[in-house]
C-alpha cells in the first residue's frame, strides 16, 4: 500500500475535520451526492419506463410496422384491401427479427344503447392474432378464438364500457356507415372481455372482434384483408426493419412504422430523452461543485500537514492524491446512501404504483418504472469519474502552499 493511500486512510479514520463549519460543509456534499443520485436514478427510470410503455402500448393496438394499400396510408380505417396471399405471408422469412405477421381489416362504427351512443373504430382480426398485448391488459372476462365460423363476440375497453353504461356478456348493436346509403348496417355483439390499456387515444376508440365481419359489411371475398401487422422482436431495430420490409413488400403496398404513423407522439418521447440529458448534466454540476468546496475545505484545513510532507520530499502529485482519495471516499458514501434510498423508492413506485398520473397527457395512469443494472452501475461510475476529474482543477492548490509558511500556519 503507497503512503498517499495510508495518508489518506488516517484522515478518514481519525478526526478529519477540526470545525464545525468544515463538518457541515462534508456533509452537505455527501447530501449533495446522494441527492443527485436518487434525482439522476428517478430521472432515467421514470423517463425510460414512461418511453418503453408507450411504444409498447402502441405497437401493442397497431403492431410496430404496417403493411397496407398507399389509399389508407396512415389511417386508421382500411379502405381498399389485399390479397392474402403474399410472399411474406405467414413469415417473413427475407427479413431476421420479425416475431410475427398478423391480419386485420377496421370499419368505423357507432354503438348504440338506449339511452347513448359512442363512436368507434371495428378492428377484425384474424386467426394470426398475437393476443398477449391485450392479455396483460385484460381485466374481465377472456380472450375470444377467431375460427372458421363468423364470431359475434367482442372486446371492448372499460372507457367504452362505462361510458355507456355496458358489463361483461351484455349485447349491444353497433352500426356500421356505408358509402352513399343512408341505412346504415346494424350488427349485434356480445362482450366477452374488457380492457384497460390506460391509453385514452386507443382505448376510447377501439373494439376488437373477428375480422369476417368487416370483409362481409365491404363485400371482400375470404382472402381479401385490410393490411397486415408486422411484430418484431426487438423496439429499437424498428427503423431498420421497416426499410428492409418496405424493400420486401413490393411497389404495389406501403410499409411504414408506428413511429411514421404517430410522429407526434414519438417526437414527445424524444424530448423526455433531452430532458435526463439536462438532469443528470445538472445533478453532476451540483454535486461537483459542493465536492470541490469540500475538498478545499479540506486542503485548507491540513495546510500544516502539506507543509511537513513537502519539507519531508513529498511531490505536489503525491500529496494531491491524497486529498482524491479521501474525495472518492466521500463520494462513494453519497452514491451508497443515494442508491439505497433511489432503488427504494423506484421499486416501491413499480409494485405499488403510488405516483399517479394523468392519462389524458401522459397516456399511462401510474408513472411506470424500468429499472436495470447497466445504467444503475454506468450512472454510478459516471458520476465518480466526473467528480474526481472536477476535483483535479481544485487539488492543484496544494502546489501553491509553501513548506515553511505552511509549517508557521496556525
């Protein structure tokens, strides 16, 4: 073990800080270290979490690419349909990462009771569904299985259902609008499972049911759709995979991603990516200048020890050192104390869910959480080598303080 670490090791151990004012100084930045650790901890959690449900939950009514008709580009409501039969069509074996290929075809709709109506978007799936976006998320009642018969049973979100005053197995009619027809067509569905996604854009709209009665209501034969789903196995290879499956798909139909669809949407969540950017620049800052009056502090407060050990030989770099390591100490107990409290409190927020927030702006009801080793030990260890390279400038007073004045310094 070197001198300037056993140095440091007694300044630590023994009475390290001879007043009142420098203790109160210490602890403030160690109060400031762990601070900036929990603020930094929430900070990505929460921005991260917020982000990964999100996409999840859009991908989850909308798959993350869509392959359609250039006439519905963008739009919710399949107008023109297409052939079933595609070269991707089960797999997409020309493109890796794809999870699945699902149909569907939507209608729009008007659900009636006796005493109110709501506006709807019919989305007819297919015996290709992926059903575990809306398993997670079922919270009465069950999953429908799509065969070869027409099935009259349907999905529909709790928004819905307590707007109009619907439950579990109640019928309703749901009429759907043709072009140029003044009748419109009434069709009778029965609930057999209601959702709550939390997204109040999807949720208020969406009824989900087999999709042939939407090819019977357009008069589509059995192989034509409204445009399939891509699902992929991994979120962030979503704008690479949707240029290689537009590639695939031919100049006869369109491909395009979620983040196309919904732009405004994404362009928000890019922000949230912005606004950690600026917290934890902000966190370091304040953490690193109450280290660098710490250190002073200290510095100051040893002035006679630096004189003895320049008049013994010691080197500017070696005494510096030592003032760096009792640095890190301090540091190293703030991050300990910072996490401690952090984690907490995020896993208190993920299994109990007590921050609550507004659907209507945030598009989920409770702040979500995403908690992961990686960033925890990568924002630990960029706050330590950031403070330690702030405390470098600060150190160098040591090489202004001169033996014999220092020795005289009372």
């Amino acid at each position: 073990m070197n001198y300037e670490l056993f140095l440091a090791k007694r300044i630590i151990a023994g009475k390290q800080y001879k007043s009142s004012i420098s203790s109160s100084i210490i602890k403030i930045a160690i109060t400031a270290i762990a601070l900036g650790i929990i603020i930094m901890l929430i900070s990505i959690a929460t921005g991260v979490g917020l982000q990964k449900k999100i996409k999840e939950k859009i991908s989850g009514f909308n798959g993350h690419i869509q392959i359609a008709n250039f006439e519905d580009n963008n739009s919710e409501i399949t107008v023109s349909p297409i052939l079933i039969e595609q070269d991707f069509y089960p797999k997409f074996t020309t493109v890796e990462g794809v999870k699945n290929v699902q149909t569907y075809a939507t209608k729009v709709g008007s659900i009636r009771t006796e005493t109110d109506f709501e506006g709807v978007i019919y989305k007819g799936v297919n015996k290709d569904y992926d059903w575990s976006f809306f398993k997670s998320y079922l919270i009465e009642g069950d999953l429908f299985e799509i065969t070869d018969k027409r099935s009259d049973q349907v999905l529909i979100s709790k928004l819905t259902a307590d707007r109009l005053n619907l439950k579990l197995k109640d019928t309703f009619n749901l009429f759907f609008f043709k072009n140029n027809a003044t009748t419109p067509n009434l069709r009778i569905f029965n609930i057999v499972g209601i959702y709550n996604s939390g997204f109040k854009d999807f949720d208020d709209k969406f009824v989900i049911g087999d999709i042939k009665h939407v090819q019977r209501l357009n008069k589509w034969e059995s192989n034509q759709i409204g445009g399939f789903e891509v699902l992929l196995d991994d979120f962030d290879e979503l704008e690479e995979k949707g240029s290689e499956i537009y590639q695939q798909v031919g100049s006869t139909l369109n491909a395009h991603t979620i983040s196309e669809k919904y732009a405004a949407i994404f362009e928000w969540l890019g922000l949230l990516d912005t606004n950690i950017i600026v917290i934890i620049f902000i966190m370091i800052l304040i953490s690193g200048i109450n280290m660098i009056t710490a250190l002073l502090v200290l510095i100051l407060e040893r002035t006679q020890m630096i004189g003895i050990l320049k008049s013994l030989g010691s080197t500017n770099w070696s005494i510096r050192k030592v003032f760096l390591y009792n640095a890190a100490y301090l540091i190293a107990k703030g991050m300990i104390w910072g996490n401690v409290i952090g984690v907490s409190l995020l896993l208190l927020q993920k299994y109990f869910g007590f921050i609550q927030l507004d659907p209507e702006n945030y598009y989920v009801s409770e702040a979500p959480v995403y908690i992961s080793l990686g960033y925890v030990l990568l924002l630990n260890a960029g706050t330590l080598v950031l403070c330690l390279l702030m405390l470098l400038i600060p150190s160098y007073l040591v090489s202004k303080i001169s033996p014999v004045k220092a020795i005289k310094f009372d």
